[in-house]
C-alpha cells in the first residue's frame, strides 16, 4: 500500500513543472492549428507557479488539502486562459477529497485521481467526443477506479489510467471542436490532436512515473 505525503505531492508539483517546461513548444504547436498557440505557454506558467508555491509550504503544518489548495491558487493566478478555471477546479476537487488526511494511501489517490477528472469536466462543461481535456480525462479516470475495484495497487491503476488517456487524446484527431476557439474551425480540425488531451497525457504520465518510481 502506498503512503503519500504532502513531500511527495510537493515534488509531484515540481515534476509537473519540469514536464510542461519540456513540452510547451510541443503543446504550443499543437495548439497552434487549432487554437491562439499559447497552451504550452499556460500550462508551463501554471504548473511552475504552483510548484513554486507549495515548495515554500511548512512542511510542518500543511497536509494534502493545503498542498492541492496552494496550488489551484497559484495556477489561477498564473494562468487567464481556458485551462486556468478548470486546473484550478480539479486541483480544488482533489484538495477537497483529501480533507483531513495528513497521508494518502491508494484508494486516496484514485479517489483523489477521479475528483480531479471530475472537477475538469463539471467546469468545462464538455462530454466525451468533443475534442477536449475530457477525452483523455474522463477515460484515464474510469481505467484508474477500473484497476482499483479489481484490487490493483496505485502504479498498476495509473498505468492503466495513462493508457486510457493516450488512446483518448489520440482519439481527439478523428473529431471535430465542440467546445472553446477551435469549434469555429469546424471540419479543420479534424486530423489533428486536441492540445489540451495532449497535456493532460503528460500530466497523466507524471502522475504514474512519481507513484510507480
């Protein structure tokens, strides 16, 4: 059984960080066809603003809820494009599915995993097959609970979790927008990934390899 801190959410955070920083000209690409070509830009703003600001938590005082609400506040603040709102959402979900844990084990973390997803899709108001975040999200979280109703531990769910989202954002190239800027391209942006699902593929994959390492 796993046991996670508030230092390991911490160093998460900073993972999640470095990870965007390496995939923001990726992500900005991406977003260049069918969007304003700034999400890798946002989300790099976003994840460094949050690490930054729950590294300087007390470690002796903040707990997992402190750590999520720290940083969905810093990622708004960082953040005035569409991912904000809804990063800043699912990152208060998952502080509220933590409430009053000092550590988290693995039913935690998927719970935790699914609030998240959740929080995402409530704010964004998009339904799988709109060529959105939810696409991978949505998937990634129902193959997590998946793998932890058959009593796999946390790594086996989220590699089950990150599988699911690579074939959903994947998946993304054969719709077209529902939601947000690109929708107004209509038919063009078929054949191309949703940058979004792309980051939420990375997002996914720092998630497995900080609980499986």
């Amino acid at each position: 059984m796993t046991t996670v801190t508030e230092e390991d959410l911490k160093s998460l955070f900073a993972r999640l960080a470095e990870a965007m920083t390496r995939e923001k000209d990726r992500l900005c690409e991406l977003d260049g066809v069918i969007g304003d070509a700034d999400h890798g830009i946002a989300m790099e703003l976003g994840f460094a603003a949050a690490a930054k600001a729950v590294s300087e938590l007390d470690a002796t005082t903040a707990d997992p809820t402190l750590v999520f609400n720290t940083a969905a506040k810093s990622f708004l603040n960082a953040v005035g494009a569409s991912s904000g709102p809804l990063y800043a959402t699912a990152l208060m979900r998952a502080g509220a599915s933590a409430k009053g844990k000092t550590s988290l084990n693995d039913d935690d973390m998927v719970e935790i995993f699914a609030a998240f997803a959740k929080g995402i899709q409530d704010r964004g108001k998009a339904e799988v097959g709109e060529k959105t975040m939810v696409d991978a999200w949505a998937p990634a979280a129902a193959a997590c609970r998946a793998a932890r109703d058959q009593g796999l531990p946390l790594a086996a769910c989220l590699a089950a979790a990150l599988e699911a989202a690579q074939a959903g954002a994947e998946a993304t190239k054969d719709m077209i927008a529902a939601k947000g800027r690109s929708s107004r391209l209509g038919e063009r942006t078929l054949g191309h990934m949703d940058p979004g699902a792309a980051s939420a593929v990375v997002m996914i994959s720092c998630f497995h390899i900080h609980f499986t390492s």
